[in-house]
C-alpha cells in the first residue's frame, strides 16, 4: 500500500486563480494545483533553493523537484498550446504563521501591538492618502487605534499584497474591529464576516476623513457594496475560510 501522501504547507492561496490565452475561444485547460503553484512562487518568484522550498512547505527536497517540474511543464503547455491556466484543488494546508521562516519573521505574524482591552481599531484600504478602491488588491492599510471616541494613534502597514481571504485574515489576527474601504467582492465580505470585522464600504476620498465621519456617526457607505471585478467570487468560499484539501488538518 502506498504511503498516504503529505499535507504540503502553502503560505496563502494565490490572488489570480485563472489565466486565458487571448484569440483562442473555449481553450483547453489545464489545472495548476494550488502545492505546484507555491513551488513556482518560492523557486521561480522568490529565488528560493528547492531546499529552502522544502523547509518552508513541511516536504523533502525530492518532492519539491517533482512538483516543480511538473508545474513548469503545465506552465510551457499553456504557453505553447494556448490553454487556459487554472489554479486550484491539491494537498495542501494554509500556514497558521509562526515566529520564524527561514530565519526571517513570519509574513503572517502579527505586525501591530495588542490594542487596549476597551479600544477599537479600523483599518482603511490605502494609497497616497486615499481610500484604495479595490480590496482584494490592497497593498497597504492605515490602521487607527481608537480611545474614547477619538484617535489615539494611526499608522500605515503593510499588507504584503494578499488575495482577499488572507486580507480578511491578516485583518483579524491584526485585531481589527471595522475596516473601512472602496470596491469589495462577495468573497471577501464573507471572509470578514466570519472573522466578525465589521464592512463599510463603497467609500472613496480622504482615509482620514473617512475616519473621523465614522466616529462622529456621519460615514456614507453603501451596505450592498460589491466590486466589478470580482463577479467570479460569488459564492466562492475562499482563503483559509474554507478552500483546500479538507482532508489536511
């Protein structure tokens, strides 16, 4: 009998989860498991030896070379043959974030200080001042610690540019009680919810404006706020909220 195969250690999901060869209708597709897509991102994207692939994901550096090559090869037949790219499914697990990866922090430790047991804490979507309009993009967030109904300190974070379940993640272990943005998909505000971070969204213009409106009770937002781009997410249950290998614990 063979062995059962290893849960393999992915940092998140990806952020894009299909790609379409343009001039080609209803192209064949290929399927990039969301293990074969991580051992590109570390070894192709982040330069990472397969021995360091291996540390991170929890599987031998063999592995990590069967994956690569049949990863690349799905790669060259989409490139080549014209075939739509997926990603999805594989035998795989969401890292919980730990102290330490390869002797660096952990992109998922926690960046902000335990706030005050009676304080709250919003995050706005962030850029240059604004309110970044796309959520499942955002690549930086202020976030404002609230004392007595004024702002106690703020600061802006960075959110190391994660798809929207492991935003909504990032959020929550971040202790983030209100986040405050512009465009927003369904499964993003699903993943919030589940993490109990109240939405306010459809906002655009000054993050701090938007802030200080909110603590005098004077915030317009649209409650049925949904993002143009992100119609494929209806009904997706995404992030660690759900996708992957259920079998994997």
């Amino acid at each position: 009998m063979p062995r059962p195969q290893r849960c393999r250690r992915v940092c998140s999901e990806p952020q894009f989860s299909c790609f379409l060869p343009g001039g080609v209708e209803q192209p064949e597709e290929n399927v990039l498991t969301v293990d074969e897509y991580e051992v590109i991102r570390l070894v192709d994207y982040e330069k990472k030896s397969h021995e360091q692939c291996a540390v991170v994901m929890n599987i031998s550096r063999t592995t990590v070379t069967e994956i690569y090559e049949k990863a690349r090869y799905k790669i060259a037949e989409c490139l080549v043959q014209g075939k739509q790219l997926s990603i999805n499914g594989g035998n795989y697990q969401i890292c919980p974030g730990q102290r330490t990866c390869l002797g660096q922090p952990c992109r998922k430790e926690k960046i902000l200080s335990e706030k005050g047991e009676h304080s709250m804490r919003i995050a706005v979507t962030y850029e240059n001042g604004e309110i970044f309009q796309h959520f499942g993009h955002t690549k930086k967030f202020k976030v404002y610690d609230i004392e007595d109904s004024k702002i106690s300190t703020s600061r802006v974070v960075d959110s190391e540019g994660f798809g929207h379940g492991a935003l909504a993640e990032f959020l929550f272990n971040n202790g983030i009680d209100v986040l405050i943005c512009g465009g927003i998909g369904g499964g993003a505000q699903t993943a919030l919810r589940n993490a109990g971070i109240k939405l306010y969204g459809g906002i655009s213009g000054s993050a701090d404006e938007a802030v200080k409106s909110f603590l005098e009770g004077k915030l317009n937002y649209n409650p049925n706020v949904m993002c143009n781009h992100h119609n494929h997410e209806e009904g997706h249950n995404c992030g660690s909220h759900g996708c992957g290998n259920k079998g994997c614990h």
